[in-house]
C-alpha cells in the first residue's frame, strides 16, 4: 500500500518541472504518477484525485500547444505570407506555452517561418 505522501511527491515534482522537461517525459511521469494514485486506498484516492486531475490538465494544455504549433507551423510553410501575418502571432504564442525542452523540438521551424517573414516571401 501506497501512502498518499508519495503520491503528492510525484505530483509535485511533476508540476515544477512542467516548463522543464518534454511532453513525453511529463507523459512518462504521469503514468507513474496514476499507478501511484491506483495503489492507494479507495478513500484517499477521493481525497486526491483533484491532484490527478490537476496534473492532467496542465499535460493536456501542453499537448494542445504542441498540436497548434505544429499545425500552424505546417500552415505557414507553404503559402502567401502576408494571409498568414494572423497565424505567425498564434504560433508565438502557443509556442510560449510549451516547456523548453518541447520548445527546442520546434525552434528550427519558428526560425525558418521568421526568416521567411524577413525576406517577405
């Protein structure tokens, strides 16, 4: 049996590293995290599960800026720049949301898009 202490530990954890580490890593840690949460006792389960649900939200709202970056990094690739001005203030935007390591994934593509911007192409 798992005491609820552990549990918030890895909440914890996962929580402050969330501008840190990837959403992989932070996918990996939150099945620890619920295998964790499963392990304890029917009772303290209910009186945590508003920290599970935390948790899942912030990898939720990170998996969606993941996804909008991607998408709007594709949509700018190809096209008139001047339509897509609109699409290059969201992709900063959600691109600001995702962790640093996340970030490092996307920054060669941000770059290329801006220089596009640059030349006016």
């Amino acid at each position: 049996m798992i005491f609820a202490g552990k549990f918030r530990v890895k909440a914890k954890e996962i929580m402050n590293q969330q501008e840190i580490v990837s959403i992989n890593q932070m996918k990996r840690d939150y099945k620890e995290l619920y295998a964790l949460f499963d392990s304890l006792p029917q009772w303290n389960q209910r009186k945590n599960e508003d920290i599970l649900h935390e948790v899942r939200k912030v990898i939720e709202a990170q998996l969606v800026s993941e996804k909008k970056v991607q998408s709007l990094l594709q949509q700018l690739q190809t096209g008139n720049i001047e339509k897509h001005r609109n699409s290059y203030g969201d992709l900063h935007v959600h691109y600001r949301k995702l962790s640093s390591d996340t970030q490092k994934e996307y920054y060669t593509g941000l770059v290329e898009i801006r220089d596009r911007f640059e030349r006016g192409m």
